[in-house]
C-alpha cells in the first residue's frame, strides 16, 4: 500500500518524536535533578564541584593533569547547555536550532571526544522536531547527510528533508534535489532533483537554487545541455549572494567558463582578467567553508587555486602580445 504524501509526513513526524523515557534520558546525560519543578542543567560552579570530587581532590588541590579536568569540563557545560536549549524549544520551538547554529565548532568539537554529546545533540533535535520546528528537521537531516558528527544515514536525511519541506523549510527542498541528483537512496533520478531545484528556486529564490538550476543545464541532467542558460543563472546566482560562502559557488562556475576554449561556441565571450578575480573571490569562499567543516570542498578549492594559475597565464599571455582576444 503506498502512503498519501500527508500520512508519510506523519509517519516521518511520530517517527521522530521524543518520548518520556527519551527526556529522562537526556536529565541523565546532563545531570539534571529530573524531580525537581525548575529542571536546568548544573551550573558551572557546581559542575566543578562534581569534578573534584570525581577526581578526589580536596579544597586548594588541582589534578595532576589539568587538560584532563578542562575536557571534562568542557564536555560537562556542552551537555548541559544542549539540555537548556532542547527544553528551551517548549516556548520557542527554534531554541536550539539557533543554539547549534551559534556554537556548532565547539559542540562538533565536543562531539569527537564524547559519544554522549552526539546522542544528546539527536535528542535535541528530536525535541525540537516534536514541537514543530522545520529549522531543526533539517539540520538533522544534514547532519546525517553529512556523517562528520552522526553516523552517515541518507535514508534518515532524506526523511527528514520531507519533514522539513512539508513544514515550510525552503532549503529542505534544494536539500532533496542532492538526495536525488546524487542518487543517495538509489539510483540518481534527474528528473527528481530538477523539479526540486526548480520548485526552490520559484517558491524561495536563492543563490543556491539558481545555480543548482543552472548545474543541471551545465551537464544536461532532465534538460538538454545549454551552457547559455547555464551561464545566466550562475550570473543571477552571483547576483544574490549575500557573503563570501554564497559568493564562491557561482563565481567558481563563472570562471571556469570564462576561460574554457569553447566559450565561443556557447555564445559567451572570453574573460580571463575577470575569471582572475572571480577565481580569487572563490578561493576566500571555499576556505571559510572548509573551516566551518565542510570539507567536501577541499577538490572545490584546489580547482579554484589552479584556475587562478591559468586565467593569470592567459591574461600575461594577452599582455605579451599573445593572440588571445577579449572581446
């Protein structure tokens, strides 16, 4: 029996709801006093009350290694905070979408050393999801899209996307086409990925979306290839970006048109002194990307190093009296 798209929608929801035995457990990992009225993670003051006693120290004395005591510490405070901002979502369902938004690096930091932080980070977002936020729905299927923090799982991701887009996530459905573009739940469906990058791009347009629109006519993917079009939505996409991440996407695609020999065939002149800069602002891009764990960018900043190379030898080429014409 197949299901109607709003009885999957539920099936995904309840799917991913939190129970009572998941909020105990989440008093437990954060060593909550579960009954009391105030419920609230341990203060830090107290939290290093805990820790001399764990490490059996009395008043004055330290530990023999310090650094051991900190990362306790450290993986203490982040529990506990996750724990406030997940109980945070019951008078503002995005609490702890923004708490992880905020302070990511430390909580992937914390993340590495401690397999309770990944189990209370999926709690959280669990009870945000069981309240209604579309935000967090999303951001736990790209963490599982991902599998830098959780285990990898594109099924979950793709469920969760669903969730997300029923709900009025608009990112979510640029976040389906890669699921289907890419063929993570079987085979790549084309056909699937360019409705969902055109269905983005009407509903929400987005620097994201329009050259994701245009990627599928750059490789001819459900349309036949047209590097024209290809071309004016990457321009339209650079149009809209809105910082140095937005930016290096379109402008990576731009260059490397500009300085392909075929641009004439595709209508479109040569330009590699604008390919130079548009290459450069990439790499700044990229870089801040990379830093912020997306590391899958790394082949991304590597094309954008050497495409600097070959457009600064094309430009030095033309000014040697090189027979290379910008028009």
């Amino acid at each position: 029996m197949v299901m109607k798209p709003y009885e999957r929608n539920e099936a995904i929801f309840n799917k991913y709801q939190v129970t009572e035995d998941d909020v105990k457990r989440m008093a437990e990992l954060a060593e909550m006093d579960f009954g009391t009225e105030d419920l609230h993670a341990l203060s830090e003051e107290e939290i290093f009350d805990e820790l001399f006693k764990d490490f059996d120290l009395n008043e004055g004395e330290f530990p023999a290694d310090p650094n051991q005591m900190y990362g306790v510490l450290l993986l203490k405070r982040v529990q506990g905070q996750l724990a406030d901002a997940a109980l945070s979502t019951m008078h503002d369902i995005d609490s702890f979408y923004d708490y992880w938004q905020e302070n990511k690096e430390s909580i992937r930091d914390a993340a590495q050393l401690s397999p309770a932080i990944k189990e209370m980070l999926v709690l959280g977002f669990r009870m945000a999801i069981s309240v209604g936020s579309a935000a967090s729905a999303n951001c736990l299927g790209a963490l599982y899209y991902m599998g830098d923090v959780v285990k990898q799982d594109y099924a979950k991701a793709a469920e969760l996307y669903e969730l997300a887009m029923a709900n009025g996530c608009y990112q979510s459905i640029i976040n389906l086409g890669y699921i289907y573009e890419y063929g993570r739940i079987g085979k790549p469906d084309h056909a699937k990925a360019y409705e969902f990058y055109s269905l983005a791009a009407a509903l929400a347009p987005s620097c994201e979306a329009i050259y994701k629109l245009g990627d599928m006519f750059s490789r001819g993917r459900a349309v036949k290839r047209d590097m024209k079009k290809a071309f004016a939505l990457y321009e339209r996409s650079l149009q809209m970006a809105q910082s140095d991440e937005e930016y290096a996407q379109p402008a990576i695609r731009i260059a490397q048109i500009l300085i392909d020999p075929d641009c004439f065939e595709y209508n479109i002149n040569p330009d590699p002194l604008r390919a130079l800069a548009l290459f450069q602002r990439a790499e700044i891009g990229l870089r801040l990307d990379i830093a912020d764990g997306q590391v899958y960018y790394k082949k991304r900043l590597q094309e954008a190093i050497e495409g600097q190379e070959i457009a600064r030898a094309m430009v030095e080429d033309e000014g040697d009296g090189g027979d290379f014409i910008i028009v």
